[in-house]
C-alpha cells in the first residue's frame, strides 16, 4: 500500500471507525429463520465448495442442504453453468431452493473488476453481469467479489480499487445484486481485512459490504481483533470453518480447512465479537477438505450443521 501516505491511512481509518462501516446497512441478510434455535443470533448456511468433491447434481445438492437443516445455501457460478448446460432450468432451481425452505444468501463467481487493465476489466465487468443475473434468476441478492486477477500484485492503488468496487456495486444497483468484498488472505491486493475495509469505505455507497472467512483472515495475517472495530451491518454472511495449528500459515491452504471446532481458531472470540458489533445475519460453512469429499456427503452436510452449532453454542456460552 506504498501509494497511501500515512496521513491519508489514518483518515481513512477513522472513517471507519467512526461510521462503524455501515455502509452495508441497505439490503442485509435475512434475519432468523423460524426453525432456528433461539440460543443462536445467527443463521447457518451452506457453501457448497463442502461437497464439491462427490461431484453431484446440483438439484440433488439443494435437497441435501434443505433436509439437514440449514437455511441458507451458497453455489458456485461454475455449478450453475453446469445445471444450465446440461438443460436445467435456473427458474426451477431457485423454485427447488425455496421449496426446500432456503435462501440462496450469496454465489461465488470470478471476475476481474479490480485489475488495472481496462480492456480485461471491461472483460470482467461482463461477467459480472451475466453473473449477477444467474444469481438474481434463483432468487439470489448477493455475490462474492474477490479480488480475482490480481492476487499477484501488491502494487495496486486501494482508491482506484475502491472506484473500481463502486462501478461494480453501481452494476449490482441495475441489476438488483449486492457485490460483497471478499477478503481472499493469500492474496497480495485484499488480503488483509485492513485493505478491504479502506476500499468499502472509500467507496462511498451505500451498500458497500465485506465477506470475511476464519481462514481467510487467519492465512492473510489479519487480527480478528480488527472484527471488534467493524459494524455487524458491514457484512451479512461470514464464512465459517476452522484450521489446524499446522502447517504453517504460509504453507497452509484451502484444502486444510477443517469443521468449526476442529481446529485452533479462536472461535469463541469471533463468536463473541460477531455478537457484540451487531451481527445477525449466516454463517456459511465453506470447506475444501479432501478427506470430507470422499465421504457420504449427506453425513458432511449433517456434520457440519452440527459442529457449528456446538462452536456457536460453547463460543456464547
């Protein structure tokens, strides 16, 4: 971030502690959900990276979700371009998904919306939109938006990404889906939660959002204490999984990621700060374990439910 001065850091820090971050207050993530127990002020949804690895239907997958219990899901761009080529209907999958009682809380697409170059930035903006309306077909609101493309460059200026980051809520605006900002912890440019609340900050709009992960966080160098100085409104999912104490940060990866609880994550705390800020919208169980993938994934789906609601339940306890 060597195009920051300092003075201008500070600024932009105090802006954010100030407003709290609010600026993801307009079209935030539904609240409880009926069936939720009351001893939780979260809801649980399901990133379908979980069982990626068992390559099923998608349909078949929404069923799964629905009957172990959640009530949101998460799919991937990539999935429903399969569904789509393979002749389903986006319309009777978002039909399946309500049917089943869930809400379809964000999707995870890439696109390149942050990069330097116009012609591949235009590129991406394109797919963006068609993106976002896959995603708005189902019944969809949210997307992730990471900072794909440029993971590999450290030197990019945070107010040009912040501009870039209001061109793409501006392109949500026409469309009627919410760009969230993803923290993507190996990355060189958003890696750090710091980074990703100067660029929704600087954005000046109003529904300018971030998407945190546990393993994000953690693989990026961020301090969860840096939760304590954000709204509960800036954000409306937070992906939740848990990491072992080994391998290293630097050489951990996706793939390690572990149930909540199963790891040395410090939970309890990011429960108990969640809590306090104002959170009250899901929590997204998103895993690449290889070992679960080769598992009944209707145990995974049902495991994983039960594991968050533990770390939840023992984190506010």
């Amino acid at each position: 971030m060597n195009e920051l001065s300092r003075r201008g850091w500070l600024s932009t820090v105090q802006v954010a502690l100030g407003a709290g971050l609010t600026l993801g207050a307009q079209g935030g993530s539904k609240a409880l959900a009926a069936d939720q127990p009351s001893a939780s002020p979260f809801g649980f949804c399901f990133n379908t990276s979980t069982i990626q690895g068992q390559k099923l239907p998608l349909p078949e997958v929404v069923d799964i979700v629905g009957k172990a219990g959640y009530q949101g899901i998460e799919p991937w761009i990539r999935e429903l371009d399969q569904y789509v080529k393979g002749g389903g209907s986006l319309k009777d999958l978002g039909k399946r998904i309500a049917d089943q009682g869930l809400s379809v809380e964000d999707a995870i697409g890439f696109f390149e919306w942050s990069v330097d170059d116009d012609a591949r930035r235009r590129k991406g903006l394109e797919e963006a939109k068609r993106n976002m309306e896959m995603v708005l077909s189902i019944g969809g609101r949210r997307i992730a938006a990471p900072p794909f493309g440029a993971t590999d460059r450290s030197d990019l200026d945070l107010k040009r990404v912040a501009e870039r980051y209001r061109a793409l809520l501006e392109l949500g605006d026409s469309i009627g889906v919410v760009p969230q900002l993803e923290v993507w912890g190996f990355s060189k440019t958003l890696g750090r939660l710091s980074e990703v609340a100067m660029v929704a900050v600087e954005s000046g709009h109003p529904k300018a959002c971030i998407l945190p992960d546990v393993y994000h966080l953690h693989k990026g160098g961020s301090s969860f204490e840096g939760l304590k100085l954000l709204s509960g409104q800036a954000f409306h999912l937070f992906h939740l999984n848990d990491y072992p104490d080994s391998p290293s940060r630097d050489t951990i990866t996706d793939a390690h990621r572990v149930y909540p609880g199963d790891g040395v994550a410090p939970l309890r705390a990011v429960f108990q700060t969640l809590k306090t800020v104002g959170f009250r919208g899901m929590l997204s169980l998103e895993l690449f374990n290889r070992e679960y993938w080769k598992l009944d994934p209707v145990l995974v789906a049902r495991t994983g439910l039960e594991k968050m609601r533990e770390a939840v339940q023992e984190g506010l306890a």
